[in-house]
C-alpha cells in the first residue's frame, strides 16, 4: 500500500475512485431535460363517436386481414401493411389488384393514432376517413365499402361480430367498417425497446455508442427538430430534397409553399421497415444520413429545420446508426399491452387565456387556447423562421391564411359565438382552440 493510500485509510476517508463513482451517481443526468421530450403517454387518442372495445377491435383485426375488402379478393390491409414486416410490406413501391406500382412507398401504421392527419401528403384527418382511400384507389384494392358492406353482410359470422361490435347500429355499412379497422389501428402502439428502458433511468440500457449516437441526434444532426416525441415525429410536412416532381402537401392544400413536403415518418421499429422515404429511394440508415451530409436539392421548399453542411465522420456516422437501431425491437415486434394502450386518461388541457395575440415560435400555437369576448378579432403572428399556414374548417367560419411567411401576421374575426378549432396546414401538430363568447 503506497504512503497516500496509507493515509487516506487511517484517516477514514474514501479512496477518490469511490468519491468519484459516488459523485457521478449523485450528479444529475445530463440527459434528463432531453429525455422528457420522448416519454411514453399514457392514453391512446380516439374520436368521441367511436371508442374503442374488445369486440371492435377483434372485428377490426379480422377485417383487416380480410382480403374481401378488395375487388377481386386478392388484397386485404395486411398485405400491404404486413404484421410480420413491422406493418409495412417491404417494397419500394407496394402493388394492388392491378399489379401497377403505386405512386408512394407503403408507411408502417405503427402509432398512427397518435398522428392528427394520415398518408404522406396528409389527405386524411382521421383513421375512419383514412380507410376510405386504399380500399377505393383503383390501383390498391380497388373497390367500396359500400360494397365491401353488401358482400360481409351475406357472411352470418360477420354479421354477428358487426352486432357484438356495434349493438346501437349493428347493420354491416361503410361506418361501421372504417369504425373498426380504425378501432383495431389504434391497438398498434410500438412496444418499448432498450431505449425506452435508458429514458426510464436503466443507465446501462444504451452502450456508449448509442448514447453517443443520441448526443449527435439531438445535437450536431439536428434530428430532434422533426423526430421528436414518443413515437420519434412530430407529425409535420417538410421538403427534405429528395429529387422527384411529387409535390406532396403542397398540391393537397393548394399551397406551393408546401409543395415536395411530406409527413415525417415515426422512427420506431425503423430496424424492421426498410426502404425509407416516401418514394422508398433509400434502401439503409446509411443512406439516409449520407442524404442528409448531402443536403439533397436546393430548392426554394427545402426546409429550414434541416442542418446546414452536415458533415459526419465515420465513427460518428456507427455511432449514431447504433443509437437508431435503440428503436426497434430485437425481434419481430408485437404491440405494446402495455395496460395504457388499453386504458389510460387523456391530459387534462390547459384552461384558456384571455389573449387577442398568438405566437408562432417554435412550430406552437402560445397560447394554445385563448377566450375572447365577441367582438374582438385575434392576431396571429409568426415569430419564428418558418412559413406557416393558418386553417379554420368550421361550419361557421373556413379560414385559410395562404402561407403566412416569417414576420408576417394574419388577422382572423369571428362571425358568432362558439368554439372554433385551428392549425397549420404545413405544420398540423400545431393546435389552436378559440373560444369566442
């Protein structure tokens, strides 16, 4: 034992190894603000008319499996959305009843509950609304559910689950069809996986790679300004430079401040659901880190959130590749039975303010809900670096601002009373609610 180790036992104190491990396990996680942003809920979102129970969604798994929904009954969900691929099929580009190639890659439907318009161009602002398109594209399967109703309501089996699943209104209708496949979509929570376990406070769960790799997510790659949350997106269009003339949002809205954005797609389970993008063009995680360093076509859409001159080096490229593959399960994935994705209580909302001005930094409505008396007008303004759009689609009032470009405000009156529901076209996660009285 050396003189100063003698001393420090004689003198009853620590060796400086232990105060330091003890320092480090008293210290705060210097992840610990970072983590917040990606804890799981605990309540699956489902629209007032429609909540979810066993009988439906055992209705909705049959259904979607189903190849009687197409035309010819060679397609069903499943065939597309395979549970064995992670929900995806793993085309490029997937194929229908008529063998043709589709304009789009197949997206894993992994959380899309949680996701407040549907497809790659947003066209859909619900799962029942969602069902509607691929089972009447002529290229996908083809057919109606007006249709689809007619052949199941000739199945006695069928019959009998539609009256289990719906006792109020059992007839076997187009409703009731998009009710519960939306039901049954809304089950397909991603399970957690290893990094779940690290932002629960398992230290050990991630190696250092990975946790290197999450530094550089949120840190020099920039990731965390669309890939944010529980389910890794925060659910908006952007114009990331893939070089094809799909113009995307922009032509669903008529906006061409929009045009080539498409909705960030979740990262979880991403392992499982290769090729990625929306026209499926890149067929590694590799490949779309080397998109990014590369920073794809300069165009006047390109989004702003997206790093400037993006330059990884090898290690830092293996390193943050590892922390991706954290988001995906070592096997097959199942859905979560966590007891919340049967369960859980929504968030109670915060109450309003009375306030006749918005902001838009940060892709946020603040406040997000404000009370004004009834013959005030409401200024919106966008402080932040990117172009907005403000939408009203009420029966009472349908607003559209255009593109509202940075610095720029817009001013809305309220014809009557009454509570009225706003967001951004490009940026829907943005949620504005207006009380007018």
């Amino acid at each position: 034992m050396g003189a100063a180790a003698v001393f420090v036992a004689l003198a009853g104190l620590k060796p400086a190894a232990t105060i330091d491990r003890q320092a480090r396990a008293q210290s705060p996680d210097p992840f610990a603000g970072l983590k917040e942003k990606f804890t799981r809920p605990g309540f699956v979102p489902y629209p007032a008319d429609n909540a979810p129970t066993p009988e439906k969604i055992a209705l909705g798994r049959r259904l979607f499996a189903d190849k009687a929904l197409s035309s010819v009954g060679t397609i069903a969900c499943a065939s597309c959305h395979d549970p064995r691929l992670a929900f995806t099929d793993g085309e490029v580009r997937g194929k229908g009843v008529t063998g043709r190639s589709l304009a789009r890659h197949t997206p894993s439907l992994w959380n899309a509950a949680f996701s407040p318009l549907l497809f790659w161009d947003g066209r859909a602002s619900s799962l029942e609304e969602q069902v509607h398109f691929p089972v009447e594209h002529p290229d996908e399967m083809g057919s109606t559910l007006e249709t689809a109703a007619q052949r199941l309501a000739r199945d006695e089996s069928y019959r009998g689950a539609f009256l289990a699943a719906f006792p109020e209104d059992p007839e076997v209708s187009p409703h009731s069809i998009a009710g519960a496949l939306a039901a049954y979509e809304r089950t397909l929570v991603s399970p957690p996986t290893r990094f779940d376990a690290w932002v629960a406070g398992k230290a050990d769960a991630l190696t250092p790679s990975e946790v290197r790799g999450f530094r550089l997510f949120a840190g020099k790659g920039r990731c965390i300004s669309c890939h944010v949350g529980f389910d890794f997106t925060d659910h908006n269009f952007y114009d990331i430079g893939l070089p094809d003339g799909d113009r995307g949002r922009g032509k669903e809205i008529g906006l061409p401040a929009a045009d080539h954005a498409f909705k960030t797609p979740t990262l979880r389970e991403l392992a499982w659901t290769a090729p990625y993008m929306h026209d499926g063009s890149l067929a590694t995680l590799d490949d779309v880190l080397r998109h990014y360093e590369e920073g794809g076509l300069d165009r006047p859409t390109r989004s702003r959130d997206l790093p400037a001159k993006l330059r990884l080096t090898d290690d830092e490229r293996t390193d943050l590749v590892a922390f991706l593959e954290t988001l995906s399960s070592d096997t097959p994935p199942q859905p979560s039975t966590e007891p919340w994705v049967a369960g859980g209580r929504p968030v109670s909302p915060p109450p309003p303010q009375d306030a006749t001005v918005v902001s838009q930094i940060n892709k946020t409505f603040n406040p997000g809900h404000v009370r004004l008396k009834a013959a005030q007008a409401l200024t919106v303004l966008n402080d932040d670096t990117r172009t907005h759009n403000v939408r009203i689609f009420d029966a009472k009032l349908n607003f559209n601002s255009g593109a509202q470009e940075p610095r720029e405000s817009v001013t809305i009156r309220f014809p009557q009373p009454g509570t009225y529901e706003a967001f951004c076209g490009i940026h829907p996660s943005m949620r504005l609610t207006v009380e007018v009285k």
